[in-house]
C-alpha cells in the first residue's frame, strides 16, 4: 500500500567535538522548532512491516562555549554554528503500522546538501559578530547520517540521528594579512541530535478522508 505522509520536527542538538589546539569546548544545546518539514513516500509490504523515501529540509547545527580568550577585544565566549540542508532520507518500519494507532520501530540513512551556513558570536548576551554564506565551502559539499526512533499511538514520534560526516570542511582556507590558514582544520565536530516529530508516517488522507457521522433516523412518532 502506497500513501503520501508529512513530518513536522523539533530538534535538540549537540555535537561530538574535537576542539581546535586542544581548547577546551563546553555545550549548550541547541533547540529548533521550526523549518524542519518532511514529506515521505510509504509503502507497507504487511500490517507489520515497510519502507519509506522522503525529501526534507532541516536546521541543524550546534553552540559552543569557552572562556574568552584575553588577547580578544570582544571577549568573543560562545559560537552558534548552523545550516540548513536538503536531504533525502531512506528508511524502513518494523511494528504495528496501523494508520490509526501506530506503534513501530524505525531507522534509515539520509544523505543531506547542506545549502546556507550561518555563524554567529557572543560575548556574554551581546551579540558581536555574525557570518552567513549559500554553499559555502565552510561545510562539506554532502553530509551522511542515520537515524533511529518510535513512533507512538499518539502520532507522535522520537528519534536519535548522528551525522557520520564532520560538520567542517576541514580543507577550507581563508587568507588574513597574507596569510593563509584553515580555521577548521583541526575542529571535528559530528553533529548528533534527539527530535520530536509529528505524524511523520501516518498518511496525510488519514485527516481528509474523514466522514461525518451520519444522524440517527428520527422517529416521526414521537413528534
């Protein structure tokens, strides 16, 4: 059985990190509700069983944190690094996929086309400098990553997904008073996240096709 699904994604990310000069890097997550959307192809070979092919686009990315260097005239002591990819993902379902009350297993592979790079950077809660950028070759031209979840009666879903390509492209070079370096040559980050998505299986017909009940036959009788 072939049917059409949306997804709806709130992301909560991080990111496995080797940091530059062997700095130390802390955390803070990284929370995105909005401008993750997924639509997916279904296709079901048993009540029990079936796969999926979708297109989605997502913002992803990660915030770090240090204590500022002091030769730093802007105290510069947290980074936000994002970007906005296209990807396809392929998947499969194992569990009850009744479109009703669904209750499955699912996992996969997605290979996503990171298309714009924002960087911001704070000092404390001001805001000092910010770089934004369309494929650019900050990041990797593609990106890999698989992804793991549950998706419960109540539609709605959980899902773990960790990026199996580096979020830096390592080989990028910028050039300052003539001279040339990478500043990520040495900065490993994959990033990793935990999601909540809604309906991201259950056919979009599920909500259209609805019919009104129809009303009970009424009983001239008693009028």
């Amino acid at each position: 059985m072939f049917y059409y699904s949306n997804e709806a994604e709130i992301i909560f990310s991080f990111a496995d990190i080797s940091s530059p000069d062997g700095q130390s890097l802390d955390q803070n997550m990284r929370w995105t509700p909005f401008f993750n959307l997924a639509g997916h192809l279904n296709y079901d070979f048993t009540k029990n069983f079936g796969i999926n092919l979708g297109i989605a686009v997502r913002n992803v990315g990660f915030i770090t944190k240090f204590e500022a260097d002091p030769s730093d005239s802007q105290g510069i002591d947290r980074i936000k690094y994002r970007t906005y990819n296209a990807g396809i993902p392929v998947g499969f379902k194992i569990g009850d996929l009744d479109q009703e009350k669904p209750f499955f297993f699912f996992g996969g592979y997605e290979l996503e086309l990171p298309f714009h790079y924002k960087q911001k950077e704070f000092s404390g809660s001001s805001k000092e400098n910010k770089t934004t950028s369309w494929f650019t070759d900050r990041n990797p031209d593609l990106m890999n990553s698989i992804y793991a979840g549950v998706q419960f009666r109540t539609g709605t879903a959980i899902k773990f997904k960790y990026y199996l390509t580096e979020f830096f492209n390592p080989n990028y070079t910028v050039t300052r008073d003539g001279v040339i370096f990478a500043p990520f040559g040495d900065f490993n980050a994959n990033v990793f996240y935990f999601s909540v998505e809604f309906y991201p299986f259950q056919g979009v017909s599920k909500y259209f096709n609805k019919t009104t009940p129809a009303e009970p036959p009424v009983n001239r009788a008693m009028r």
